[in-house]
C-alpha cells in the first residue's frame, strides 16, 4: 500500500493513465509512505535499476500504472489517507482531535484517522504546527507534554560552572524604555561572570542610556563588544558579527535581544536553557494586542501568515513549546549552532530578521517559541518622538503597560479597593498615592529644561481671556507638549479615584483647561492667597519632599482650619474646587517646592 496524493509529480502527463477515484478520494501515488510484505517491496525495489539520481516516485509510479506489474504485487494505493496522510495540498482536509489524555489526526473529508502523517512538498512549516499536537506532544486534558522532554537543570550549579552565554542587545532605532530594558538585563539572574557581552547601537539617541549601563556593569561581565553608531555597522552585519564573537569565544549560547522585548522575568535566561532547545524564543507581545514575536505560519513567499493557533497561544488559552516559522525580538540560540549560522542574517532584498529564519528553514533548524511563563512583552516603538527630555514620560497612550509600570505608584490600585477606608486629611479632601518618584522627577526636570515660568503677574499670555485672578509661577502642560497625554491620565487613573471619592459624580472624559506645574521659592512666590479654584473637584499632586527639598509649604482649607503640610512625594489631594474648599497655598520658607494642578471640570 502506498500513500497517495492530490497532485501527479514528477511527471503530470501520466495523471490519465491512473485508475479512476470518487471525488473526495486522492487518485497519485506519494512514495513517501508505503507498507507491505519484506519479500514483495524488495522485488519491486529491485525490479529494475535506478541510478541513485533519478527520482523515487517516478519509479514506484511506473511500476504501478503498469497493469500487469500492479497486480503481481497487489499494489494499492491509500485513497482514503487510512493509513497515510499527505499533507501538501490536503491542510485543510486535516484537522487535530483530542480524546482524552490523547491527539490525532483526522480527515474531514474522509472521515478517517491516518496512522502516518507526511509533511511532503513545501508545506513543512504547516506541517511543523501540527507535530506540536500529534503524537500526544499538546493535548487539551493533560496540555503540553513535548515540554517535559530532553529538559536539562542548571539552577544548582555553581556560578563559575554555569555555561558560558553570549548576550547581544541591538538598538536598530529609537526605543521607548531603553533605560529599563537595560536594567533589566543587569537583573537577570545569571552570573555575569559567565556573560559576554555584545551591544550594537544604530541610533545615536540611545548613546547615553548605554553608556550609563556600561559605566554601571561594565566590569561585572566577562567581556564587552559595543559597536556604536561612529562604527557605521549595518543591522546585517552586527547581527553576524555577534555569531562570530559567540564562536570565537567558545560561548555555549547566544541570547539575542533587542531594545524593544522587554524581558521582565529575572529567570529568563535560565528557563531558556533548561528547556534545552537549538532555537528557542520566549513569546513576547504588545500588552492588551496580538502584536507578538512569532508567526504561527508563513505564505509561500515567506511572510506572515496567521496560524488558526495563533491567537490562542499569544493569548495563552494554549501553553507549551511550539514549532513556529518565524521568530524575532528576543531568542536563545545554541553555540553548537555557530558554524553553521555564519552570515545567516544576510540575503539580497531581505530584512536580516526574514533572512534569519528563512535560514533556519531552509536549513532544517527548527524553532521553538515557548509560552509556559510570562518572561516579558514586546514596546511599540513605531514613530516614536525623541524631542523631549524625558521621552518615556509621553508614552501613556502608545505603551500605557510600561508607562503605568514606571511612573504610577506601585500602591496606586490600593485606593479602588472598596473595603479600603480612604485618607481624609481634611473634610472631603482626599488623599492618593497615584504617581511613582520616577514621574515627579521628569516631570519636574521637564519644566525647568523648558524654562519658560510666568512671572506670577495677573496678565497672561497663555489664557484665553489673558487675564489670571489668582496668579501663579507656573507651567502649563501645554508648553511642553503633553496636554492631551495629561488628559488621557485624568480619564485613566484620576476619575476611578474620583469616582471613588465623590460617589454619585461621573464624568467621562474629564475635562480640564488648566494643567499646570506650580513653583514655590522663598524669593520667588513663596505663597498662594486664599481662593476657589475654577473647578468641579481639583487635584494637586506633590513632585517633592518637605524637609529634604523645601521647608514650610502646604495646603489650608479655612472653611474648615484644616491644613495639609506634611505632603508625601506623589501623592495627590483631591477636593471640592468651588463654593466649600476656600483654601490658601501657605509660605514655602526654604527650598524649593513643585506641585501639579488640573481643575477638573470647570
């Protein structure tokens, strides 16, 4: 019995001379799966010569289109796909069932369960995301057991024992979060003694995160190579000069990642190398999207193309090692591999990530990409501005996941909890920790490196009407450029604090004309006459310390002679702003002291 196929190769003109099959049946011989009696094959292997050239299919197909031959064998043909199943052609007449603790194949179209499953043709990528379920490799009840093979442990080596790991970071183009991208590979819980370093930088706006990094951890590594933007290397060309720096160096592994996959979990590293795969990426996406480090599938042409998986396991609905066609962003590749990937990221008219892993296909090196934990997440850093000081500071609407993480409070999500008794400092005055140390200082540094402060006169330029009642030394959001980032905040993190605070109030989005920095100095404006604010409720955030930045300063509600001096650094008060509140800002004596205001809801 041989298998059998849709498509009559080599040769099409023979195609007529095959006997007839119904219509869902496949009518061609595949010589890639055949079964039969020892004596009967061998008596047709060696019914004529072959030279060890010529084609094998071509062979068994004559022999079995000659009618005489045919039947001296018994030769059939698996029309069904009982026993064999030919994929090229056939991947949508093939679908993955469980039952149980077990996976299998099943043909929808003929209703059989093949025993054998043949990835012929060019369908090996396809074929390679089924051989994640066959076999019982993934299964619904007991989920992935090809996880639990040919693992190895390093965690109770000793440091100097550990293998030995080239780690290569590339900045390709501006980045959000570089800085803590940076960081966050110091953290890895790996000896650095043990770590050869490799950086490639393209873009001279990352030169100062990196040469912080170096001045910090230079010398805990084993070694460095940086290559910075006065090198004039391509993306290409250092991609390869890290397999060679890796080979050279008798690295055990190459650990690449670029600026943009945030890895978050400290145990990355380890977890890579105990799972004890050649290639092996952690999957990694934009937070809240499918946008993610891997293709499920490709298209003849190589490009992307959505597996019917996909979306589950970026969603992490399925868990496991998963052969995948395509990988990029962060990876794990194997030092026994470092020969045989020399100049792999370079092909003609193709992008170094495209020529990578067409390399590893072509090269039959599969890749795995592994869900089982959450090691990190892709940044979105497409046209990303770099005009600002503190270019992070305005990523709350393009990367709110790493915006909330390094510049909200880490204690901001106490404040919603409904069994939580809030901080009334003052009646109907308010008290939350919303902002991190992180947020004050960049926020405070973007103000002075515009240094464009009023005067504290009644006549301003900046307002519609020209005119301030209650001036200030201030600036406002506008002017640096983050009103409508300042507003995003408001909607985001202010009004379920709001809403927590003055039940019953619901306004969405909230709106607020005035957002700005106010400064405190003893020679300067040291204090704020009482006044209403032009507000439905108004917040005001505190960026510095008393008694370590300033001395005096505060907050009295004379309504109620209730004052609020002891203010704590990103902490923001929130109260009624006209009618009930009449409040003064009182005398900053030493120091300095910044504070930011929204009147919310005019």
């Amino acid at each position: 019995v041989f298998s059998a196929e849709g498509f009559c190769w080599p040769d099409p003109s023979l195609a007529a001379s095959y006997p007839e099959v119904k219509s869902k049946e496949k009518r061609f011989l595949n010589s890639g799966g055949y079964v039969g009696y020892a004596k009967d094959l061998y008596e047709i292997i060696t019914h004529r010569s072959i030279k060890d050239t010529d084609d094998d299919q071509l062979y068994f197909t004559n022999i079995f289109l000659d009618e005489t031959l045919r039947k001296k064998w018994n030769m059939k043909l698996d029309v069904k796909s009982e026993l064999f199943q030919n994929m090229h052609g056939a991947q949508g007449d093939v679908t993955i069932k469980f039952k149980s603790d077990h996976s299998y194949a099943y043909n929808v179209i003929t209703g059989t369960t093949p025993v054998v499953v043949h990835g012929n043709g060019p369908i090996k990528p396809e074929f390679n995301r089924f051989a994640n379920y066959l076999a019982d490799g993934w299964t619904t009840q007991n989920g992935c057991q090809a996880c639990k093979e040919e693992t190895i442990s390093i965690r109770e080596l000793k440091d100097d024992e550990f293998p030995t790991v080239l780690v290569s970071l590339f900045f390709e183009q501006p980045t959000p979060f570089a800085e803590d991208f940076l960081e966050r590979i110091a953290n890895l819980k790996y000896p650095k003694s043990r770590i050869d370093l490799f950086i490639h930088n393209k873009v001279e706006f990352h030169n100062k995160d990196i040469a912080s990094f170096l001045e910090k951890y230079n010398d805990m590594y084993r070694s460095a190579t940086i290559l910075m933007p006065s090198d004039g290397i391509y993306e290409a060309a250092a991609r390869n000069w890290a397999v060679e720096v890796c080979k050279q160096k008798n690295d055990q592994y190459l650990f690449s990642v670029d600026v943009y996959a945030q890895i978050t979990d400290p145990e990355t590293l380890i977890d890579l190398i105990e799972q004890n795969r050649t290639v092996l990426a952690p999957i990694l996406s934009r937070p809240y999207k499918l946008w993610s480090n891997f293709w499920g599938a490709v298209n003849k042409d190589g490009w992307y193309a959505r597996s019917e998986d996909y979306i589950d396991i970026v969603e992490k609905k399925k868990i496991g090692l998963w052969n995948v066609p395509y990988i990029t962003g962060a990876y794990l590749i194997h030092g026994s591999l470092m020969e045989e990937l020399r100049d792999i990221y370079s092909a003609e008219n193709v992008e170094p990530d495209m020529a990578f892993c067409g390399g590893l296909r072509k090269r039959g090196i599969f890749m795995y990409a592994t869900n089982r934990k959450i090691l990190g997440h892709l940044v979105d850093y497409d046209n990303m501005d770099t005009s600002h000081l503190h270019n992070d500071l305005y990523q709350i609407v393009q990367n709110p996941y790493d915006w909330k993480l390094k510049y909200i409070h880490e204690n901001y999500s106490q404040s919603l909890e409904l069994n939580r008794t809030l901080v009334q400092p003052c009646p109907d005055v308010f008290w939350f920790p919303i902002v991190s140390t992180k947020f004050c200082d960049s926020l405070v540094e973007e103000m002075e490196n515009l240094n464009q402060w009023s005067g504290g006169r009644h006549e301003d330029p900046r307002l519609a009407g020209g005119y301030e009642n209650v001036p200030t030394v201030d600036t406002h959001m506008r002017q640096i450029g983050m009103e409508e980032h300042w507003l995003h905040f408001l909607k985001v993190y202010v009004s379920p604090l709001q809403e927590r605070a003055f039940e019953g109030y619901h306004s969405d989005p909230p709106r607020a004309i005035m957002n700005f920095v106010v400064r405190y100095r003893p020679n300067e404006q040291d204090r704020l006459r009482p006044h209403h604010d032009s507000s439905t409720f108004t917040i005001n955030i505190a960026l510095n310390t008393p008694m370590k930045d300033f001395e005096g300063g505060g907050c009295r509600f004379l309504r109620y002679n209730c004052s609020v001096t002891a203010t704590r650094k990103g902490w923001m008060l929130m109260h009624p702003g006209r009618l009930t509140h009449f409040h003064e800002g009182l005398v900053t004596t030493k120091g300095t002291r910044y504070i930011m205001i929204s009147f919310v809801d005019p």
